[in-house]
C-alpha cells in the first residue's frame, strides 16, 4: 500500500580515498521505519509465541486421550484408532487455520449503505452460513486522502475493543485494489433514522441511549482512542 520503507536506506556504503570502499554505520531509520521494525518484530514475536502454544496445547490433547484411554477398558486396537482419528483430526484444523480468508469466501449480497471509501454489503460466509456486514475500501482512494493510518487505527480499534457497545469485528483482510471489513450485521439501523421516524424520543429511551454512547465512549478511550466523528450516523 504505501512504500516509503523503500527510499529510505538504513545502511549506506561511503567512497573514500582511491577507489576504496568502506560500509558507513548504519544510519538510525525514520521515525516510521522504525515503527514499521517495531510492528513486524512484534508480528513475528507474536507469530511464533502462537505457534509454540499451538505445538504445547496439541501435545497435552493427545496425552490426556493416551491417559483416559490407559485407564478404560477400550481394547487396544480401537484406542490405536482414536488416537489416530485425533491426529487427523488435528491436521484438519490446522489445515483450516492455515486458510487464507478472502472475499471469495463470502456470498456477496444487497448493498446495506456506502461509506466513504466504498459500499458496505450484507454477505453470507459460505463455510458457516453465517451473517455478517462486509466493509469494503478503496485503497488508492485512502492514500490519495491520507487516511490510512485512520483506517489502520478503526481496524485495530473494533480487533481489541471486546465490549457490547462497538461493533464486532470478525475478519479483516486485503486484495489488491481493496481492504474489506467484516463485521457483525447491525439490523437496526443508526440514530439518524431513528429520529426521524420517532421524531422525539421519551426521557427513558434518550437516558438508555445516553447510557449506551457513553459506554461506547469510555470503552474506546480504556483502550486509548478516540472517536474522532461522534454523530448520528455513526450509532446504531
Ligand atoms: N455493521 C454494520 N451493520 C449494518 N450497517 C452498516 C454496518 N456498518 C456500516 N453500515 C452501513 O453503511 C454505512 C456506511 O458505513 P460507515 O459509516 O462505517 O462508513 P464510513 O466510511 O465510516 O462512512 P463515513 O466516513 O461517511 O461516516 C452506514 O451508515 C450504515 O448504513
């Protein structure tokens, strides 16, 4: 998406003297190739952290089965199957895990509303059946306005905010053209509307509203964001 990792060389190579070349210390990156060390050593840390924990947790499921089977009266031969059929199991699943989600995954259905970078459609997973509301933004249309690190920053927000009040997040994932958002379907529709259907609201739904718009706001500002466009539309 953005490639400025490119034009900034973190070590440089000097001319000095007849034709001798001698490697010049490695200058200290710009604030944002360091950020972007800091993100992928992080990323790599967490990546094999996870991986280890996988490795652990697998272990100990075939050795409790190895276990319980050692104390029943199961015959050898079928305890020989069940930890096979564990194993596959096993496989299966890190076969799933290993899947990269796409937007082929999805059954694309009616178009729900349009955000600034691209439409927002109702989609079926195809895998699970399942309902979900798909984000879909232009990448070239965020660069040209600057709003990657926003964007960047919605994603993260809706990944780590696990509170009723924020809309759920579920998958995020790219293309070439695209970054989509797939996130829990809101069927009720956002405040705007329901003002202008309801006009004016009695004092207990204003109060529960109230209440809701502020725990949406704290929860945020716990994790250390802030919304940045508190509207009517922007609640539902
Ligand atoms: N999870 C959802 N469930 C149901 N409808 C949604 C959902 N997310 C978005 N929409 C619909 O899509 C519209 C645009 O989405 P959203 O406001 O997130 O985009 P945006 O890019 O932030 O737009 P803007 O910058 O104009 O506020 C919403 O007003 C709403 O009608």
């Amino acid at each position: 998406m953005e490639s400025e990792m490119a034009d900034e060389p973190v070590t440089a190579v000097a001319e000095e003297g007849e034709g001798e070349t001698v490697a010049a210390p490695a200058a200290v990156g710009s604030s944002k190739t360091m950020e972007r060390v800091a993100a992928a050593k992080k990323f790599i840390e967490d990546h094999y952290r996870a991986q280890m924990k996988n490795i652990q947790e697998r272990k100990e499921r075939r050795l409790n089965l190895e276990q319980q089977l050692a104390s029943s009266q199961v015959p050898r031969e079928e305890q020989i199957n069940l930890i096979k059929d564990l194993e596959r199991k096993e496989t299966e699943y890190m076969r799933l895990k290993r899947h990269r989600i796409c937007v082929d995954d999805f059954e694309l259905l009616t178009i729900i509303g349009r955000g600034a970078f691209g439409e927002v459609r109702l989609c079926r997973e195809k895998s699970s059946g399942n309902i979900y509301a798909m984000k879909k933004l232009k990448k070239s249309e965020m660069v040209v306005r600057g709003q990657v690190e926003h964007v960047r920053a919605e994603r993260n927000l809706l990944a780590e905010v696990g509170s009723h009040c924020i809309v759920k997040l579920y998958y995020s994932f790219q293309d070439a053209e695209y970054l989509y958002l797939i996130m829990e379907y809101l069927p009720g529709g956002d405040m705007m509307t329901l003002l202008m259907r309801a006009d004016t609201l009695t004092e207990d739904v204003a109060c529960f509203y109230i209440a809701e718009t502020v725990l949406a706001i704290e929860s945020i500002h716990k994790h250390n964001y802030i919304h940045r466009d508190i509207s009517r539309t922007t609640y539902f």
